[in-house]
C-alpha cells in the first residue's frame, strides 16, 4: 500500500498560504505570499533533494496543480524541473473533465478522500502532497496521511489559511525526524499515532 506523505512550509502560527511568491494565492485578501523565500538555505536544499531522489508520485488539488504547472515545466536553471516533470501527477478535483496539461498526470474526480484512498491502495510510489491546503485537510478528515513532512518558519503571520483548522479532527503525532536549518526553519517529519 503507498503511503501519503504531506510536505508543508508553514508559519509558527500554523500559515501555509502562499509561501513562494507574493501573487501565488491572495484568497482572502491575503498580502503576506513569499514569506518562506528569504529562510530557504542549503539546509534545506537538501532536505528537499533528499525527498526528490525517492522519485515519488506527486499529488494535488486542481489549484496547486495549476499554480505549480504556470511555474515549474518552465525552469531550467534548477534540480527539481526534470523530476515534476517526469513524476506521476494525481490531481484531486470536484470539476470533473478538467484538462491536465502538465505531461504524466491523471484526473482524480469526486471525493478526494474516496478516490485516494482507492490510488493508496494501488500499487506504485508513495503520493507526496505539495501545498494543496484544501486536500490535505481532507485527507486529514479521512484519516489518510501517514506523514507530515513540515518545514515550520520562524515568523508568526497572523492571517491566512491555516494547515489545522479550528474545526479540523483531532490529531496525534509522533516526530521520527528533525533538523534546523540555518536560518531556525525547523524541518520535521511526524507520523499519525492512533
């Protein structure tokens, strides 16, 4: 059975909104997008490097999807371009018949938390979650994340769409892995405990 594997930067004060760039999601009126840009080190570079060499299967919410489709074919100058290119890509939606430009990617329609459970039960790579607030949260619902991968900054924002809602299930973890960058982003890794 794969595993689902949520990968999140995130504030102190639980923010996940619009991390890497100033327009990517102003729902909201959110104004704070790109605040994870000037903690990026080498630290975690390498944190990300490490996830990328297991190759896994990449899993989205249609906005995310779309958000890193504008951005990411388009780069060269980078490691990760070839790897999100040649990724399997699932993408979550209510819409069904959305278009899925981005090459390797399939249409998961209806209930997010139906349609991955059933992929989790496929056979094939663990399903990293990239952003994709709304879907984790419910995966979350349904109880199927197995880790969070969370890059926890240093600063607290005070608005925006937090990743533990005040409404959202009740959640025990366990850390099994944690490092500081540089630049005090704390990197740590959780698993669910019943």
């Amino acid at each position: 059975m794969r595993k689902v594997i949520v990968h999140l930067s995130l504030s102190l004060d639980g923010v996940i909104q619009a991390p890497g760039r100033a327009d990517e999601d102003v729902r909201g009126g959110f104004t704070h997008g790109g605040w994870a840009a000037p903690y990026f080190d080498h630290v975690m570079g390498q944190a990300a490097a490490e996830g990328m060499v297991q190759a896994p299967a990449l899993l989205f919410g249609r906005r995310t999807y779309e958000d890193f489709y504008t951005v990411w074919p388009k780069r060269g100058d980078n490691p990760f371009t070839e790897v999100l290119n040649r990724a399997d890509k699932y993408v979550a939606t209510r819409t069904p018949g959305r278009s899925l430009p981005w090459e390797n990617s399939t249409l998961l329609t209806g209930d997010a938390g139906t349609s991955v459970a059933e992929l989790k039960g496929t056979p094939g790579k663990d399903l990293v979650v990239l952003g994709s607030g709304e879907l984790v949260q419910a995966l979350m619902r349904a109880s199927l994340v197995d880790e969070y991968a969370l890059l926890i900054h240093p600063l607290v924002l005070g608005s925006g769409r937090r990743l533990f809602p005040a409404d959202g299930p009740r959640l025990g973890l366990r850390l099994v892995d944690s490092r500081v960058s540089t630049t005090g982003v704390v990197i740590a890794r959780y698993r669910p405990v019943a």
